[in-house]
C-alpha cells in the first residue's frame, strides 16, 4: 500500500526513523505521531519507500 500524497510519504519517514531509533520520538508531530502509534514498521516502510515523483503534495 504506497503513499498517496507527498505529505503523507514525508510523515511516514520520520515514524519510520523514531521506530528505528534514529529519531526521538518525543520530536513527533501530527500525523507522524499517530502513524508511529498506529503503524508497524513494516508498513511505515513501506510508505516511506513510495517514490514522490508524480504524488500529489496534499491529498483530497
């Protein structure tokens, strides 16, 4: 299930990075916040592995 906005691709790299460790968590904002609440690293990986060529910066 990839990423369908740029915005949404952006929020699940920086989960992704605060799961890995390499981000504080406490940094987390907004919907980065929620998905790495949410989420399992493997679905945030792979949301933030969707390329943002041809992604819309905010989705509908």
């Amino acid at each position: 299930m990839p990423a369908k906005s740029k915005a949404r691709q952006k929020a699940a790299g920086a989960a992704l990075a605060a799961t890995g460790g390499e981000q504080p968590k406490f940094k987390l904002k907004g919907a980065s916040k929620e998905m790495e609440q949410s989420m399992s690293e493997k679905l945030l990986a792979k949301f933030a592995s969707t390329k943002r060529r041809n992604l819309p910066e905010h989705k509908d």
